[in-house]
C-alpha cells in the first residue's frame, strides 16, 4: 500500500487540519507496512519539507506550474501518482487522504469521479483488515454519531474529520525526499481555477476552516452593517468572522462564511458567539472550539448553556467596550 495525503498550506506553513490528515495517513501506513507520501501544489521554494518530514513523511511530491487553486486538475494528478504506485512491485492497495475541508472533500470528490473509486468522508480512524481492503470509523450526522465501516477497494479515498484526530508529529523523524511534478494539464481541468483573495482570509491569511480565533456573527448582528465591529475584534485577535446560517439566508453574509453543518466546521482556540442562538446544525460546527465564549440577551439561548463563559448583554455595547480594551492594550505594548 502506499498512503499518499494532499496536503493544503496557510502561507508558508501546513494547515493545521492537514497535520491531522497527516497523523491519521501516517497511522494507516505504519499498520500497512509501509510509509507515507505528502503532495503539495505550490512552488519549490515555499514547499515546508521540514515541517512535514517530522509527521514521518518519505517523500513530498511538490507540484507547480497550476495557477491557482484547479480541483479537477489537482485531482488529475493525484489520479497519476495513483496509477504510477499501481504498477511498482508489492504495492497491490493504495489510499489518498486529505483533511476534511472544503478544497479536500473537493478534490477527493473529483477524484473518486475520474478513478470510480468509493470516497469515505469525515474519518476519525483507519486501518487495513485482516481480510483486505480497510476498517474505518467516521462521523456521522454532524458528529452526533460514529460509524464503523469496511471499504473494500483497489484503492481508499479518505477525509479526516477536522476536530478528531490530534496533531501527533513521528516519536523519529527522518528527512524527507522531495519530488518535483510539473503535471500535463487537460483545458477542460483548468475550466474551473480560484484565486483566494485577501478579503476572503484573515490575519495572516488564515481560512475560516483553520483560523485560531472565530467571531461568530448571528442573527442578534442585526443586519449587514452590523459585522464592522466584528471584522474590527477579529483583526484585533488575529481571527476570522464567520456566521450562523441565517446570516447567509438573510444575505447579510456569503455562505463561504457559515459555519455549522452545512457550512465549515471550525476547531478555534477561541469561538466568541455574538447574538448566535445556538441551533444544533451551528453547533455541530463549532463543538471542536477549544473554548466557547457567547455574548447574548437571551441566558437561556443553547449557546449561551454551551459556551465556557456566558456574557448577558447586548452585544452592540459589550463588543464596543471589548474593542476599547484591546486598543488601550495594544496602544500601551
């Protein structure tokens, strides 16, 4: 077997939720005999060898020359490392995993499109059996449930749920191969390319999926003009906003920053819930928060009995005296 994982960037660095997908591919190749392969699409010189070399990676395949972020196109390739491993001697079974975001579910999606191969969402657990093929534990509904599966297949297409597995770099690490791709791109696999715009990022870039500090923003905003406090407490703590559903049904907010079950799911250090009521499909979203803070008139509201700390007020003054605090806090560094 050979355990390839796509592995995502923020800046220079790897993504929080693809070390996850890192440990769980390195555990699944360690009960496999075999070892792991990261592929990364970016140029040479900003590719993080090191960083991924110490969650016992072999080797990097590092490819450039694709303009953007092209789901079909990285799937493609991801398709030919596939069929390459597929003719090496002893390597009769093979698995790609990525993290569980939006651009990993995507890409495996398109991958097990243009292979047929089945595609297991949301793992928390893998491991090959004893009969062939693999037993995987993985999420369902939102996290309210686990499921114990067998995928037989030529070849496992996996995504690790973002909050369940924990970041576990190797006990030895060894140096890590790089391999440089420059793939033959198709046109029609280029049809659908995106640029992330800085707009749509936080603080050093960071995405709503792998950000260490979320605003939550909900109904009790009030309306689109509302979220400029919001945006300005982010900014201040290094985070992203994001928004409860009907935000984005009101037009408020894009759906790109919803979170909740049908939106992205978030693993903060810090979620700050601002007039969110704490419906079951947000919260499905936001429970891999290390701490929860919710601000609400409502002291019953469900985010409010969830949160680690509960503030009972109107939002529209407490944000206001938090952003006070933190530039006098700046102001006298």
């Amino acid at each position: 077997m050979t355990v390839f994982c796509l592995t995502e960037l923020e800046g220079d660095t790897v993504a929080d939720a693809s070390l996850r997908a890192l440990t769980l591919a390195r555990g699944l190749a360690a009960g496999a005999a075999t070892g792991v392969a990261a592929v990364v699409f970016c140029a040479r010189e900003v590719v993080p060898a090191p960083d991924i070399a110490a969650y016992g990676v072999g080797d990097v395949f590092v490819v450039s020359g694709l303009d953007g972020y092209a789901p079909q196109a990285w799937a493609r390739v991801l398709a030919e490392l596939l069929g390459a491993a597929a003719t090496a001697p002893d390597f009769s079974r093979h698995a790609v995993v990525a993290a569980g975001t939006e651009r990993g579910n995507e890409v495996l999606a398109h991958l097990g499109a243009i292979t047929g191969l089945p595609m297991a969402a949301n793992c928390v657990a893998a491991s090959s059996a004893d009969a062939g093929g693999l037993e995987i534990v993985r999420q369902r509904w939102a996290g309210l449930l686990l499921e114990d599966a067998a995928l037989d297949a030529t070849a496992a297409l996996l995504t690790v749920a973002t909050d369940a597995v924990p970041q576990e770099p190797a006990p030895a690490p060894g140096a890590a191969m790089v391999h440089e791709i420059s793939p033959s791109a198709r046109d029609a696999d280029l049809v659908v390319r995106a640029v992330e715009s800085p707009a749509g990022a936080g603080a050093g870039g960071a995405s709503l999926a792998t950000a260490r500090v979320v605003v939550g923003g909900g109904r009790g905003v009030g309306s689109a003009d509302g979220f400029a406090p919001l945006e300005e407490l982010a900014g201040l703590l290094g985070g992203v906003v994001g928004v409860s559903r009907v935000v984005t049904s009101e037009g408020w907010r894009p759906h790109s920053m919803q979170v909740g079950q049908t939106g992205t799911k978030i693993t903060p250090d810090l979620y700050l819930a601002c007039g969110i009521s704490g419906a079951i499909q947000h919260f499905a979203g936001c429970s891999g928060a290390r701490h929860i803070i919710a601000i609400n008139t409502d002291p019953s509201a469900p985010m409010m009995t969830r949160a680690d700390y509960a503030v009972v007020g109107d939002l529209h003054a407490v944000l206001p005296a938090l952003i006070k605090a933190l530039r006098a806090r700046v102001l006298a560094r």
